[in-house]
C-alpha cells in the first residue's frame, strides 16, 4: 500500500526497496508511539487521535511522506498544517528513537485511501454495475460448465 512518487502506485514509479519499507515501517511506528502520547502541545491536537498510516520514505532515505488520518470525523486541514509545524520538533523525537544516520524531513499528507475505497465500494453497489457483474459471473460459471 505504498504511496510515495517512488513506489509502485497511482502516483506510478518504481516499487519502493525493502529498506525503504523497513525504515518507513520503523519511522511509522515511532510517530504513532509520539502521537499517542500526546507529546505534542499544539492546541489543533487537543482531543484529537491521528493515525499514521503509512510512511513512504525516499530512495535516498532523505524525505518521508506521512500518511495520516485523524479520527470521528475532525477536519483534517488545520491537523496537516499543526504537523507541519511540528515536523522539526517531531522528527528530533525520531532522532532519539530510530537508529539511522540522517532522520528525514517529515511531509504530513492526508491519508486519501480510505476515501477512494468508500468511492468504489459506492460503485460496485450501484445497481447497474451490480447487474454487469452478476453477469459476468454467470458466463463465467456456464463457460466453465461447458468445458466440462
């Protein structure tokens, strides 16, 4: 479920190395342990619960792109921009939990999947899809009826 302009994705490009994922992985980790903490004291953060979602790292391993999504419903716009601001205290946080040389400069985007899931769901139920895929299913049981 990689995102960044690096993997193998929407956005297209090559899939992200082992290491990219390890360390994206790791870096993920950390910041949901950061968030749930409430380390933070921006008050945008006050009674919210953000869940980072993925964490897609450069091939360099100088940039990540964060992937969030706060919980019950919260605009998720002034949540980016309070991260934002917090990048440079969080990632100083990252410096002391994960062991690499160079900890990246942290990107908060907005986790946009669930959306596009919610979307296509929304499709698939609708009843003229629902009637062309219940036909395709029917030629496929009689196509292999008949090779019997």
């Amino acid at each position: 479920m990689a995102r960044g302009g690096s993997s193998d994705n929407a956005h297209g490009g090559n899939a992200p190395s082992l290491r990219q994922q390890r360390v994206g992985e790791e870096i993920r980790h950390a910041l949901s342990d950061l968030l749930r903490r409430d380390t933070l004291r921006d008050p945008a953060f006050v009674g919210i619960s953000i869940t980072v979602t993925e964490v897609s790292v450069s091939p360099d391993l100088k940039n990540a792109s964060v992937f969030v999504m706060p919980l019950g419903g919260v605009d998720l716009g002034p949540v980016l921009q309070a991260l934002g601001r917090s990048a440079p205290f969080l990632r100083g946080q990252l410096a002391k939990r994960v062991r690499l040389r160079h900890i990246p400069i942290l990107r908060f985007r907005a986790d946009e999947s669930f959306d596009t899931a919610s979307k296509i769901d929304a499709l698939f139920r609708q009843p003229a899809v629902a009637r062309d895929l219940q036909s395709d299913d029917e030629e496929a049981d009689d196509g292999s009826m008949a090779g019997s």
